[in-house]
C-alpha cells in the first residue's frame, strides 16, 4: 500500500469525550469516526485491524472444526418470542416494525436463529456435533455506551454456536473452543486471563469470561496468584467463596424508623458510621402495585470493604431478617435492575433500587429501605442524587485482596480487566423450550446440548491498545497491526536515490507478503515519523541520503528507544 492512495487522516488532539487511551488513540490515528452514541464508522486504518483481527478468529475456528455462516443482523421477532428473551432481554435488546407492523429485533447475539436452523438441518446423532460461527454485526442498545469501540451500541462479534448429543461430548466442544480462544488472544499478543463467570443473560451452566487485564477494564477480576483459582468477581461473590464475609451480609436488627429518608438514617439504623466507614448497608426494595400496596419486597445488600469488622456485624443482626426477605448477590442485583451496583443512576430503571459507593444510595422516588412491615420502612425521595460514580467496582464488593482463596491455596488478588470473549455451556437452555431434538440410535428425539461462544472483534481493538501504547501512541502487537511494516522515505519527493531505493525496498518486501506501507507523501520528516508512531505500526525502515551512500538505513522496532543502523540489503530478511 503506498500512503498516497490509502487514506490517513490523524489529529493532534483527542476529542474531550474520549476518556481512555485506546479510545483518544484510535480517535487520533483516524482509526474510527464517532457517528452517533455508540456508533462509529469503521476508518480505512481502523477496517484493516478488524480484519487482521477477524481473519485470525477465522483460522483458529475453522482449525477448531467450527463451519461459518452468516446469519441475519434483523431477525424475527416470533424466534425470540419462543424462547422469551423478546421480552426478558430489557431495553437492551433493539426492537423494530416493518411496514406492515410485524416486530423484528436487531441481533443483539443468536442462540435463537442457530437453534432455529439446527433443529431443521440437524436431524440425526450422526450429525453431531456441529459448531456453527459468524462473524456479524451486533445492536445492544446499552445503557452506557463508552470508550469507544469498547463499549459500542453497534459492534462486531464473533458468535459460536455447538451442537452436541449430550453433556459429555458438549464439554469437548466446549474445551475446543476454550483452547482455540487461548490461541486466538496468544497470537493476538494480548495478556488476558481466563475467569470462571455467571452466565447472565444467556443462561446455562458453565461459563468463562477471558478478561484482558487494564487498569481502565470494567470487570474486576479475582484470582490467587498461588493457584488456579480465577473468577470474575461476580461468580466469585455468588458462588459464596467468601464464606465469612457472606455471612456477615445478614445484617440488619433494629426495626427501621417510619418516614425517615437519608443515608444517614440508613447508617444509624445499622448501627454503623456514614461516610468512610460505612462499610455495609441493607435496602430493601418493594415492589409496589398501582396503589401503592407492596407485592414484594426483597432485601438487597451490600458490603463495602474497609476496615469495619464484618464479624461483628454478621453475630449481632441475624434475627432482623423478616418473612419474605432474602438477601441478593450482586449478579442479581444486576439482573434485577439492568444495571451494575456502582453504575447507577435514577434515570431509566424501571423498578425502585438501590445502593452504593462509600456514602452512598442512589435515590428513587418508590424507594423503600427496611422491614417488609406495613409502616415500617424507610421511604425517601432523595436519596444522594448526583452522588459521583464509584471509581472501582472492586470497592465495592464483599471481597479484598488478600481474602484467602476458596481452594484454600494461598490469598486472593484483584485486577481489573476488559471482557474479550465468553464461552458458555448452555446444555439445553435454548434446545428445550425451541424443540432442537434429534433422534438417538435407538430413533428416540433427544434434546440437544449447546454451548455458546462469544469474542468481542471490535473490542479487542481497545483491549489491546489499552495493553499496548505510550505516550507517542499505539503499538500494535504484530498479528494484528494495521501495517506491519511502514517504510519512511526522507526526500521522497527531492532524491532520485532515496525514491529508488525506497520503492525497491517497498517492491521487495510486497514480494516477499509483508503488509508493508511506503510513506510516499512526501511530509516533513518530523511529522512523517509521529504519524506513524501515532497509528503504531511495529516496525519502521527510514531511508535518507546520507545512510543510503553507506548502504544504510535506519530500523527502529515501535518498542525500541532508539533506531539502529541496517544493510538495506538485509531489511526483507530482518522483517520477512
Ligand atoms: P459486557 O459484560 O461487557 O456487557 P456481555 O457479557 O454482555 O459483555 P456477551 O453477551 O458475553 O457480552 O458477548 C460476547 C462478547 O461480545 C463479550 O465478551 C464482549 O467481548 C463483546 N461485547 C459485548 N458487549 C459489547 C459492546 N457493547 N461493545 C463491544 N463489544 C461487546
Ligand atoms: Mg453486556
Ligand atoms: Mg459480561
Ligand atoms: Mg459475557
């Protein structure tokens, strides 16, 4: 590719609204182009690291045995119906009419159109098992769209789905993909683990979430460094690892209060300091009919870590918990009200909630904290509105670094990090209710077992910046960078030498299949080199006058602090 016919297009400052690196980054490199909330358009630069991206999933999944396909971005909504999800799935899930009123959804993911496609193609045990993907474009419409290509309304994904007869060979096509995803993030360069996770809105049994580790990453991440002990800290809270603590949620005694309304009564109440040492609350949420009479009411609580003794609160509050109360992990915090503790805000939840951060609890007009007891709740209207978001999630969770691990091999650590792809073992979540059946040796129908695969494409691009980039700008691991080489000439335009040995170079290493870029635009040198440096290509080849009368040129690697000199003979060997 020669520079002038391609399109480069890098600006010196970030817009205000990109928070993290990889998002100013790919802003500044012209990699993409904000067209709406969460909506962007793919630039030639940023287009050509998706496909690296994409072509190295496709490799690693046909080598894994999975068959591509492609299924519809808008699909009926009568699919969706049968298994429920048209409605479960919230606001998240894009919802249209076509003219003649009929409902579509925009794919937010497709275990409903696989599973629709599977139970009319696969018929028979001797068809099994079968992994279908696609690499397609996603709509979420997610409450907060940011960082860019991270947290998109409209994405790209690789989704996988298998097929198998029963639980035992599901496992071995969810151990295949397990380790094809493992290959896929190696040869992307990308550091990540790999975390035991709640299968959330997809269902099913097993999963595991592979998180890239950044500092910016929203998940947090537990691990114990001595072990193979490695969950997403959701799973890690809602499988009760933490026994002590867990217990220490049962926490509430004395009777609340009618009419009170502030965070400081909620405090009292629990008998606990507000501000920096409030280390847990109790809300209760009820639900309300339309004439303001409880249905329900639930009790949500929340740790917050620091140095309170939980302990002491876990021995002196047990008896407080009324009928019909049951305490609330955070994963079904998060179900319940479309959102995660610490991410909340008044608007745009349906159902009167909750909770947190160090002062905490965010408002509602029907909120309600206390016992489930006809005038014995605490109802408030102005509960800590425009409270600032908490800045970690692990802040807020009933776990601390330095807990001692599950599996009782050493303490626990906590990392943040960025979700690039999700397997799960589904069994027959989708299969049952859509009548996926095939018929056995015996000819008997059997339910088939799925897994589902997920990879965030576009993400990865964020994920991987935010690994890797200094303060020049990105630097591209090598499989996935936009150009793999770029060559800068000095003079281009001025020198009949420098031309010619540049486009040697260029026509050398074309033949050789490096995806290499001549710069020959023909810049100031200074400008030339900081473009680059910017987009974050790995390696690059300056050739000037004066190193090309010794036979010279001058290498520098995007890592390297300083350039070294080169034969320009030995360059297509060096970089093949
Ligand atoms: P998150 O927890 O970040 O919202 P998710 O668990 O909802 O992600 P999955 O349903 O597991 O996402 O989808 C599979 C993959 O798709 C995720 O692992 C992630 O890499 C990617 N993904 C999900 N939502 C987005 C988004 N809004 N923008 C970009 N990629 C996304
Ligand atoms: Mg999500
Ligand atoms: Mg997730
Ligand atoms: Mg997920």
């Amino acid at each position: 590719m020669k520079a002038s016919q391609f399109f480069i297009s890098t600006l010196k400052e970030a817009p205000t609204d990109a928070e993290v690196a990889s998002h100013k980054l790919m802003m500044r490199a012209g990699m993409i182009k904000r067209l709406g909330a969460g909506i962007y358009n793919y630039m030639p630069m940023g287009l050509r690291v998706i496909r690296k991206v994409e072509a190295i999933i496709r490799e690693e999944m046909n080598r894994a045995g999975a068959v591509e396909l492609l299924m519809p971005v808008v699909q009926p909504a009568e699919l969706w119906q049968e298994t429920g999800r048209f409605e479960a799935m919230g606001p998240e899930l894009m919802r249209v009419k076509d003219r003649h009123g009929r409902d579509f959804v925009i794919q937010p993911t497709s275990e409903e159109v696989i599973t629709d496609i599977a139970r009319q193609e696969l018929r028979s045990y001797k068809q099994l098992p079968k992994n279908f993907y696609h690499i397609q474009t996603k709509f979420r419409d997610e409450r907060r769209p940011r960082f860019g290509l991270m947290r998109g309304r409209e994405f790209t994904m690789k989704d996988a789905y298998s097929f198998d007869r029963d639980v035992e060979s599901g496992t071995r096509s969810y151990q295949a993909m397990y380790d094809a995803y493992c290959r896929i993030f190696d040869r992307m360069g990308l550091q990540y683990r790999a975390v035991a996770a709640d299968s959330g809105a997809i269902g099913g049994d097993v999963s595991q979430e592979f998180q890239v580790i950044a500092e910016t990453g929203e998940d947090a991440i537990v691990y114990c460094p001595t072990s193979d002990f490695a969950a997403n800290i959701e799973k890690a809270e809602a499988v009760g690892l933490i026994a002590q603590r867990a217990a220490a949620t049962q926490a509430m005694t004395k009777t609340p209060t009618p009419g009170k309304s502030t965070c400081a009564d909620v405090a009292e109440l629990l008998s606990l300091p507000l501000a920096q040492t409030v280390k847990s609350l109790v809300l209760a949420t009820d639900e309300l009919n339309d004439k303001g009479e409880i249905v329900k009411s639930v009790v949500w609580l929340l740790l917050l870590r620091g140095d309170h003794d939980l302990n002491e609160v876990k021995t002196s509050k047990v008896e407080g918990l009324k009928n019909g109360f049951r305490f609330a992990t955070v994963g079904e915090i998060e179900d319940h009200f479309g959102t995660k503790p610490g991410y909340l805000g008044p608007i745009g939840l349906k159902k009167p909630v909750k909770v947190i951060a160090d002062r905490t609890v965010a408002n509602m007009s029907d909120f309600v904290c206390g016992a489930n007891e006809a005038d014995f709740h605490l109802t408030g209207v102005n509960w800590g509105r425009d409270l600032p978001e908490p800045d970690a999630v692990a802040d807020i969770r009933n776990i601390v670094a330095g807990d001692p691990s599950p599996d009782g091999k050493g303490v626990l650590a906590i990392q943040r990090g960025i979700e690039v792809g999700h397997v799960f073992l589904l069994g027959t979540k989708y299969s049952e209710p859509m009548k996926a059946t095939f018929l056995d040796e015996n000819g008997k129908p059997q339910p088939m077992v799925m897994g589902c695969y997920g990879i965030g494409v576009t993400r990865i691009l964020g994920a991987a910046i935010e690994q890797n980039h200094d303060e020049r700008g990105i630097i591209w691991p090598n499989g996935i960078a936009p150009f793999t080489v770029v060559i800068c000439p000095i003079g281009y335009d001025r020198s009949a030498d420098v031309k010619a040995a540049a486009d040697s170079l260029y026509a050398e290493l074309m033949a050789a299949g490096v995806d290499v870029l001549l710069d020959d635009r023909g810049e100031r040198p200074g400008a030339m080199l900081a473009d680059w440096e910017l987009v974050g290509v790995p390696h690059r080849v300056v050739l000037g006058d004066r190193g090309l009368k010794e036979g010279h040129v001058e290498y520098q690697g995007r890592r390297d602090t300083e350039a070294s000199k080169m034969a320009l003979a030995e360059v297509a060997a060096h970089l093949r």
